[in-house]
C-alpha cells in the first residue's frame, strides 16, 4: 500500500508539473506577435548539466523578448535566453518551470550604407553574421567557431581571427538594445545608460538580454576578404618541439596560431599535435613564411590554401558537432611552458582513447590591440588582455558513465597550464567551478554595484550570477 500511495504521490506531482508547463507555454504563446512562427531551437552543444527547460520559448521580436521577461519575473519563474546554445558551464538551473526564451528568429544581420558599422540580432550565429558581412563586403570580427552565437561570443570578450587588427570583440560594440529586469527594452551605449554599457561588455547575461547589437564593420575588397590557411600534423613525441615553436613564433597582428591535440584520423589515425595558421591577406608565399619555424620541425602532414572569408571558420566545423557530452575546462596562460606537454599528451592520449573526439586546444592571438584598450572601458577583465594564450580541455563523449573520470582529466590538465593562484579565467571557456573572482577579476565589485540598480532581483542568475 505504502509503495502504491508513493508512486500514486508521483505521478500527481509529474501530472501537476506537465499542466503547469502547458498553461506557461499557453499563457506565453498568446503574448507573442506571431505565435505560429516556427523556429528551430538549436541542440546543446554539451548535453553535461545542459539546462533542462520546462518550457521553450520562440520569440521573433524584441517585443516579444520584452513581454516573456515581464511574465516570467511577474510569475516568479526562472528563464534563460539562448542563441547558440553552445555555453557549456554547469551554472544553469531553471528548476521544475524554468522557461527557456529562443532567440534564434532574430538572426537580422544588417550593414549601414558607409559600411562602417553592422548591426547583429540576439539570436544571429557566428555563420550567418559571416555571409551577411561577406555579402555587404565588409569585414566583421567574430569567433572562430561558426555555430557559435555571434552576439554572445561578443560579450564574454570575443576572441577571433581579426583582433590583432581590432582587438577584443567587446572593444567593438557600439551600442546594443537591451530587454532588462523590467521588461523595459532600452538602448545601451558610452551616451545611453553608460554603466550598463561598461558592465555587459564582459558580463551581459547578469543584466539583460541583448536583442541587437551593433558594431564596427570594415569595407573589404575580395582580396581583403582572404586568408592563408595552413593545417599542419606532427606526431606526439613532437610535441614540446611544436609548442616550444608556439611561444617563439612572432605572430603579426593579421596572424592567429592554434595548437591542438587530437585524433586527425588519416595519416596517422593516433592522436597527434596539430597546428592550425592563419594569416589575414596572406598569399601562399607569405603564409609558408610566417609559419616556417613550424613547418620545419618536419611534419607528417600539411596543406594549405588561400580561402575567403566564408571559409575562415571551416577547419573548426568538428567543434559544432551537437547532443555530446563535453564537460569542459579552460585556463588562461602566461606561456606554453614546453617542459609540461609531454604529461599532457600522456594524460590526453589516456583518456582519448576512451572518448575518441576528446581534444585540447591553445588559441594565440596577437594581443597588442586588445592590451591598447583602456584598462576600464569594459568589465571584461583586463587580465587576460595580458596574457600569453587561451587554453581549452574539451573532453568529449556519450557515455555517461566516464562523467567522473572526464572531470579528473580535466581538472588535472587545467592544473598543469594554470600559473598563478589568481587563475584569471575567459568566461565564455570556463567550467563553472571557478569563483567570481577569477571569472571578473578586479571588475566584480563595480558589477556587483550595477548590478544592484539594474536587477535588483537578481531575475538573471544563470551565467556565472554575480550575486550568488
């Protein structure tokens, strides 16, 4: 009897939060301009502690953002706004009603007539920012991942191919349109509400939810809108002579540089150290000159082209595969420190040869206009303007048994690359389980101050809450 009252208990508590759900989304529905609209939520880039909505959410308006806020702080439920669904910290909780607002209908992408400028919508992914500009003829920077919300990766700090050119992807905002605490949709910029311009430039999810942005755009011919490529494979026991060949390399302001271990498959079939080079207008000739120090630690495997702007991102297209489980870690740092990679590649081969798509990435950029920026135009801590490199563990696999063992792998290898008890860490690559301080450096308690005026409530607490 006892078992049959417990399961009876059960199935009115899930029967009781199924109608709940419904009314939610119904109620919801009726406050959209166009309910009927259909558009696609993307999958979870990680399924490890992705959240799990009660309700979606499909908005295709600011206005609709603005009335789904209003609801949701009204009814005392949590909600999150998500475009490319690619955050992979394991800060989400939206409870048993959390409402997951789509912003994937407001993917406008316009230029202005002087090509000076390009205003991105709150649900535009990395790709269709790219056509957009490349269509306009204009050049726009992004990250380097094409399935990657383009606005979002902005906020956190925004690293891509062009910031030795332009520096950091918040130096390049210029205004947004905001839906904050209130449901109220206002403009934000350095002449419009200020402190809520310097304050999301580094942690936008806490304050609100960006419908548009705009930002600097750059007229491009179609020779400026090119790149040499390189990809080039060296085997394992290589690996401190390539990362020794990554610190001394003298990367330019048009040059990116990413070390990456990881299995290519064909020639090798065995994980392997793998460089990938660009180089901003580079011919042929140039290209195999600015990466000669790599080339001639006499790989297994290269090639290279000269590719447009629309092929930028394509050697990185594995990473957006979706629905696996990756919870990853990250550090930033201050070297590549070659005396630690032969244990890295041994951890990693280890663990890759239980969850084959596993991989470790350093991302190198030149950081000379990034660092030019004042020290406090943005909350994005400068710390990292002034480091050596980004590092990424990305374990990767289905099986959720390994859960444990992926998270002792990365912990140990993001041991290994941190080097300072500070540990200043790139929000938009951390794990969760850093504190505040290491996330917003010396920035936290000015946030914490526009915080208080601009959500009072704390009604956005699901990425790294300043106020938890």
């Amino acid at each position: 009897m006892r078992v049959l009252l417990a399961a009876q208990f059960l199935f009115t508590a899930v029967s009781s939060l199924a109608i709940r759900a419904v009314t939610i989304s119904d109620e919801l529905n009726a406050l959209l301009t166009d309910s009927d609209a259909t558009v696609n939520l993307r999958a979870r880039w990680s399924t490890y502690n992705a959240p799990d909505p009660a309700v979606v959410v499909n908005v295709r308006s600011e206005c609709d953002v603005a009335a789904v806020v209003k609801y949701c702080t009204d009814n005392d439920l949590p909600f999150l706004a998500q475009n490319g669904g690619n955050g992979w910290a394991n800060t989400f909780n939206l409870g048993q009603n959390g409402v997951l607002i789509n912003l994937a209908g407001l993917n406008a992408v316009t230029v202005s007539e002087d090509k000076t400028e390009a205003t991105i919508g709150g649900g535009a992914i990395i790709n269709e920012t790219i056509q957009a500009a490349n269509a306009a003829g204009v050049l726009v920077l992004t990250g380097n991942c094409n399935c990657v919300g383009a606005v979002g990766a902005m906020l956190g700090g925004g690293f891509g191919n062009l910031m030795g050119e332009v520096g950091q992807g918040v130096d390049t905002i210029l205004s947004m349109r905001v839906v904050v605490a209130s449901g109220d949709i206002i403009d934000v910029s350095p002449d419009c509400n200020p402190d809520l311009f310097w304050a999301m430039r580094g942690a936008g999810p806490n304050f609100g939810i960006v419908t548009s942005a705009t930002v600097r755009a750059r007229p491009a011919t179609d020779e400026e809108r090119t790149a040499f490529m390189t990809t080039i494979i060296f085997p394992g026991d290589k690996v401190a002579e390539v990362a020794q060949a990554v610190e001394d390399l003298p990367l330019t302001p048009e040059q990116v540089v990413f070390l990456i271990l990881a299995n290519p498959g064909p020639p090798l079939n065995a994980p392997a150290v793998i460089i990938q080079g660009f180089l901003h207008e580079g011919t042929e000739e140039e290209g195999r000159e600015a990466f000669a120090p790599i080339y001639d630690l006499g790989p297994v495997f290269n090639v290279s082209s000269v590719a447009p702007y629309t092929g930028w991102n394509a050697p990185n297209d594995d990473f957006c595969s979706r629905g696996v489980r990756r919870p990853a870690y990250s550090a930033a740092i201050d070297g590549m420190h070659p005396e630690n990679w032969e244990e890295i590649f041994e951890l990693f081969s280890e663990f890759q040869a239980k969850a084959p798509t596993t991989s470790i990435l350093i991302e190198r950029y030149n950081m000379a206009k990034s660092r030019r920026a004042p020290e406090w135009s943005a909350s994005f801590q400068y710390e990292l303007r002034e480091l050596f490199a980004q590092a990424i563990i990305i374990p990767s696999y289905n099986d959720s048994s390994l859960d444990a063992e992926a998270n002792v792998f990365g912990k140990k290898v993001r041991d290994i690359f941190r080097f300072t008890d500070e540990n200043p860490t790139y929000i938009n690559f951390a794990h969760g389980d850093e504190s505040l301080e290491e996330i917003f450096g010396d920035s936290l308690d000015r946030l914490r101050e526009v915080k208080a005026e601009w959500d009072p409530t704390d009604v956005f607490n699901q990425w790294f809450n300043i106020d938890a």
